[in-house]
C-alpha cells in the first residue's frame, strides 16, 4: 500500500495564464541597483519562494500586461544574524529580475 497518492495532474504550460497567481509576485523590489538595470528594461520583484519562472513569467504577464523575454531568479538562503546582541534567524526570500523587450515598460511608482 501506498502511503503517498501521486497527483494525476500534470505540470502547467507555459502559455496556460488561466490560475490565479496573485500570490507570486510579492512587491517591486525598490534599490538602487534594480533602478540601475531598470534602464536596460531589467526590472526586478520580490517573489514567492515556491514560485517557478514560468510562474513569474505568467504573472508578469497577468499583472502588468507586458511580455518578458527572460526571467531570472536569486535564492537568498536563510540564515543567522546578529541584530542588538542577538542572533535571530533572518528568513530566505526569493528576487526575480524580468527582461522586457524593447519599448515595453511597468510603471513602479
């Protein structure tokens, strides 16, 4: 007997923009490096950490109404820091950094 049921269902396309993926972009990501690279229609996001680029991609898509050429992702590992004295535990975020194609643009502000 099986103590797992496998999931029958398969993985999405990458055209399938019909889910709900409100919860994959978290908030623009406002620093001065991603305002650097924003002029080489470069823009970067806070994303969830369960989240896949084609997730990303059709969440751009979804939101923002643009087409991204790319998406690239960073996995910033959790880890211990020391704040006040004390080591506290600081949690893994996930940034994705969208290329657009030439022309298009997302209004941050």
């Amino acid at each position: 007997m099986a103590l797992f049921k496998k999931d029958s269902t398969k993985k999405s396309e990458g055209g399938d923009v019909s889910q709900d993926l409100s919860w994959v972009i978290i908030d623009p990501r406002i620093t001065e490096k991603a305002a650097m690279i924003s002029e080489d229609n470069v823009f970067t996001f806070n994303v969830a950490t369960r989240a896949n680029k084609i997730q990303i991609k059709n969440a751009i898509i979804e939101k923002y109404k643009v087409t991204p050429i790319s998406v690239n992702v960073v996995n910033a590992k959790p880890r211990k820091v020391m704040k006040r004295g004390r080591k506290v535990h600081q949690k893994g975020t996930k940034k994705a950094m969208v290329t657009l194609k030439k022309g298009d643009t997302i209004e941050l502000a």
